[in-house]
C-alpha cells in the first residue's frame, strides 16, 4: 500500500540528500510549570470536555444492542450501538441515588439496572423504565429522570464524544477532508481490535505525546532499536486545522537517496504519525494502524493513562499477519516501555524539582509544537 502523500515522499528525498529538513518558522517555548501545574492540568481537563475527543472504536459495540462503559476523565459512561445501528452515550450514573446502572465492561442488555434500588432504563434512548415501589414516591417524572445523554458520533471507525453535554461542534468541520482523505483508505470503520494496552505513568500527558511524534530522538534514545528503522531530525508536516499529521523517512529511504536511487511514498521508505488533537494520534503501518489516546489524569498533573490498540482488517487477518503485529508490538514495547518512558520519567521528576524557565522547541520540531500551540490558542497563553 502507498501512502496518498507523492508530493511528501519528494520532499523527503530531497531533505535526505541535503540534511536538511522542513521547519517552522519560529522557536516554541513552553513553560515548565504547564507540566507540573495542577491548576493547569485542570484548565487542560475542562477544555477537553468541550472538544470532541475519541473515547473508543466502533468495532467494540459492532452487533446491535451491545456496549461498553468505561470512564473518561472520570465521567463514568455507557456507550451503545442501538438497534438502528446508530450510538448513543449515557452517564453511567442512576438518577435515584446515584449508583452505576452497569458494572460489566461490555456485552448486550436490552436495558441497564441499578443494583442499589433497581430502577431501570431503556437501552435505546436512556428514558427511565422501571421504578420499583413507584407508588411509594410522592411523583417520579419518568421524563425527568432518564439518564444523562452523552453525544457520540462515529466516524472513521472511532468514537467521538462531547463530555460537556453543551458543545456545538460538527464532527465533519472539526475533521476536516484533509484527516478524511487520509484516514479513508484504510478502511477503520471496519477494522478490529487486535490488540489493546493500556499504561498509567507518573508522567504528565504532553510530555508522553511529545515523545510519540518526536522526530529527533530516535538514533539517540533507540540507537540499536527504532533507531535503526527510522531517519533521525528530517521530517515533514502538514496541518490540517486543528490536526496535523508528520511523514518520517525510514533508512531505507535515507540510504536509497544518499545513493542516488529511486524512492517513493510507500511503507517500504516512509510512515506516517496522524495526529487528532487534542490527545490522540493514528500510525499507520502496512499491515495495521496503531492507536493511541494519551488522557490527562483526573486530580494531579504529573500522571496519565496511555491507551495504544492495533485496528487491522479482518479480511487481512492471518497467521501470519497476527506474527507480524506482534513483531511490531515487541518492538514498540522495547522503545515505549523500556526507553522512552523512562527518559519521561526524568524529565517529570526534573519539571517538578525545578518548575522554572521553558522547555524549548525547535524550528524542527514542528509536530511538537502543534500540539502546544493548539493548547496555548485554546486556553488564552
């Protein structure tokens, strides 16, 4: 498979052949303290009610009248493919006493109980269905007492939803036919979960992002690992209004330019780091897309929970692609687990001890920088 990006492999050819790269127009700086800030993280949190941010993947509730609850910046929720084939989100929060309406992780009900006390409501709108000793209560309005709805829309496969109950966006606009082109190809609306990871770290959520689509590390941080597959510093972005997606040369391709050869834009010579703003990035790979969701913790700016999943074509499910991914995956666990979060972990402890001056990031450092730049528009810096 190519990448739709002719223009990007050039591009990259020509840096290879130079040791150039493509850059942004200014230095970034970021203040420290925006890592160790609870006051901060809070602001981060609340913003991202108010933004569409993917809680899921459709192939997670794909028979009709299944769900899945989970709980997102600390809201708990259900999310449910109704019988129409269209989702739905509620608080997973009973509106007699407060209770969770349902405990398991995933499966199909036709409605959801309360074990407290028992009331009961309808799968397929929320709307309270069943009061036990009703006649004991001075008046229940049954319309007044539905769950909490939580908007959800599906697009691409993923889960969008608007945790604030009052944001006006439209999952089309905040996209864009940039992301839609080039998520298109790959199918996601009918991929799978073939595997899913999920990692609380003590390391402030900016921080992991920045290290998963930094371009300038890899030789140093991975030198007998990713290091080897991946050109260090020469990169090129593009933004997609909020989004923003950085293209990176493989060896391969910096070898073949340096030599004069022929290169082009498929995953033989260069991938692809699709970044969702706020927290969340698409890999793609030639035989799956990597997932990831980076959440920010709920009471203390130096923790959160990384989620990465691989979504793959059941068509393209094999033995022997289920041998690759988990080849892919030994090799993201060595870099992630044993080299880039323990270098994060330093740079926390050391944000903590000396919250003072910025982090610097550099013309080259585009992808980076989106991400903070975003966040500074968003929040008035």
């Amino acid at each position: 498979m190519t990448l739709l990006n002719s223009d990007v492999a050039d591009l990259l050819t020509e840096h290879l052949k130079a040791g150039t790269t493509e850059m942004a127009a200014t230095d970034f700086r970021v203040p420290i303290a925006h890592f160790v800030s609870d006051e901060r993280a809070a602001k981060e949190r609340e913003l991202m009610t108010r933004l569409p941010v993917i809680i899921g993947h459709g192939s997670e509730i794909a028979e009709r009248g299944s769900f899945v609850t989970r709980e997102v910046l600390g809201l708990p929720l259900i999310v449910v493919r109704r019988s129409d084939g269209t989702v739905a989100g509620y608080h997973n929060i009973c509106r007699h006493r407060g209770g969770r309406v349902e405990d398991k992780a995933c499966g199909k009900q036709r409605y959801f109980t309360c074990h407290y006390h028992g009331w009961s409501y309808n799968r397929e709108d929320g709307g309270l269905r069943g009061v036990p000793y009703d006649d004991f209560y001075t008046h229940v309005d049954r319309e007044r007492r539905s769950l909490h709805t939580v908007r959800v829309e599906e697009r691409h496969g993923f889960l969008f939803a608007d945790l604030s109950g009052t944001a006006d966006w439209d999952i089309d606009t905040w996209l864009g036919p940039d992301v839609d082109t080039q998520l298109a190809p790959f199918g996601l609306d009918g991929a799978e979960i073939f595997l899913d990871r999920s990692f609380t770290l003590d390391i402030n959520w900016k921080i992991v992002l920045d290290g998963a689509i930094d371009v300038l590390h890899p030789k140093f941080l991975h030198p007998t690992g990713v290091g080897k597959l991946i050109e260090t510093n020469t990169s090129v972005w593009r933004q997609y209004g909020r989004h923003g997606q950085s293209f990176s040369p493989r060896t391969r391709m910096g070898d073949a330019a340096r030599a004069g050869e022929p290169t082009d834009a498929s995953f033989r010579y260069m991938g692809s780091n699709l970044f969702l703003y706020p927290n969340s990035m698409v890999i793609s790979t030639p035989d799956h897309v990597e997932f990831w969701t980076v959440w920010p913790d709920t009471e203390t700016a130096g923790r959160s929970t990384t989620n990465i999943r691989f979504l793959v074509r059941p068509e393209k499910r094999d033995e022997r692609i289920e041998r690759r991914l988990m080849r892919s995956w030994e090799i993201l666990e060595e870099a992630a687990v044993k080299e880039d979060w323990p270098m994060e972990l330093t740079i926390q402890q050391n944000a903590k001890a000396h919250p003072h001056g910025t982090f610097l990031y550099g013309r080259n450092e585009q992808s980076c920088q989106h991400l903070h730049r975003e966040l500074a528009a968003d929040l008035g810096d």
